[in-house]
C-alpha cells in the first residue's frame, strides 16, 4: 500500500535523524593548556561521567599522566580488549604513544589527568648527581617510575618539615597536590636544575609530584 503523505514526511525524517545520529562524532575530552615548553606541553583533559571519547588518530607522543581525581575508566585500543583502570588522586602512569582508541570515564562524577606530553626523545644518558634527592633525602622524595624519558619523583613534607641539602639535575614539571605556603591545590609549574634546601613552612604536610624530563 503506498504511504500517505504524511507517513513519507515521518518516514523522512526518521531517517535523517538516524542518518545524522550515525555520522555524529564521539566526544572528546575537554582540555586545558597548563604549560608548553620546547621539551613538554601540559595540559588537563576532563572527561565527563559515561560519555566515550574517541581519539580516531591515536596519540603520537610519549606521556606522563597524573590524575589528579579518584575514579574508574576504561581505556580499548582498536579492536583490542577493553582495559579497566583505577585510580587515586596522585597515581601516576606512564603511557607510550598509541594508535586508535576510546576511553570511557566509567564514574558518576568528572574526572581529571594532568598529561605531559614529550615533545621529543630523551637528549641521552643522564648520570644523577651525588645530591640526588632520593639518596639524600629518602625520608621527602621516592620514585614513582623511571624510564629513558623520565623519572617521576613523589615528594612529601610533613607539617614544619626542612629537608636535607640536595641537587636537582633535570627540568622538571611540578604539580602540587595540596594547598602550600606558595602554592595552591592543582597548580603546575616548571622548575629549572637547582641545589638547595626546602621547608614546609606551613601546620599541613605538602605534597606534590615532580616530573624529570631527560
């Protein structure tokens, strides 16, 4: 029996409708620049509770991420297994450049990664001096991860803490985690090769994340 017109006009759109649902583009996770420098760009990607982001090109650089909420995501690269990952705020994890992938945001709140992304290879061996903060002041510093690209370092004072002499070799991006003396919760700052004492001056202890670019 032939359609109406009526029922063509509805037939139409449904198909539009479906037409333009299937073409749509899959969210992307908002971002906000923190730093760029010629060794590392920094920035903040928010992904919202349950809406797949897509990265159709993958991601062509080596990073650093530090979440800096708790929370549950899944990350499924092209037609591989869907990865389930947990985390704190503070956890910090390596991730080599990758191909096609989806990640899923898998709470009930935003969650948000603070990514380092390299910018190029490593400018070779690096030799740590005898300063080194993990050997000379292991009660404040402790590595999270190191590989030829970086050494992540997790720092912690206690409340009136000072710490021991020590020498910083490498640039590095530093996010602080709490409120401090001259810091707020969530700032990101890039700090250059150095040789000093630190203090935590304030009654609450400090603590921050330092990422050592080789």
């Amino acid at each position: 029996m032939p359609l109406t017109r009526t029922m063509s006009s509805t037939a139409a759109l449904l198909f539009i409708a479906a037409s333009a649902g299937a073409q749509a583009p899959a969210a992307t996770a908002a971002t906000a620049n923190k730093l760029d420098t010629p060794q590392a760009r920094v920035y903040v990607a928010t992904l919202q509770p349950h809406t797949p982001a897509r990265a159709v090109n993958g991601h062509a650089t080596n990073r650093v991420l530090v979440y800096l909420d708790n929370g549950v995501m899944t990350r499924q690269e092209g037609g591989g297994a869907k990865q389930t990952i947990e985390f704190k705020r503070g956890d910090v994890r390596w991730r080599p450049a990758s191909g096609a992938y989806v990640a899923e945001n898998t709470s009930d709140h935003p969650i948000r990664i603070l990514e380092v992304d390299l910018k190029g290879p490593p400018a070779g061996k690096v030799v740590f001096p005898k300063l080194d903060p993990p050997i000379v002041d292991k009660a404040h510093y402790s590595v999270m991860l190191d590989n030829e690209f970086v050494r992540v370092l997790r720092v912690h004072y206690g409340p009136r803490e000072d710490g021991a002499l020590h020498e910083h070799l490498l640039n590095r991006v530093v996010v602080y985690l709490n409120d401090q003396a001259n810091a707020k919760a969530d700032d990101v700052r890039m700090a250059g090769p150095a040789t000093h004492t630190e203090k935590n001056a304030g009654d609450q202890p400090a603590d921050r994340i330092a990422i050592e670019l080789k």
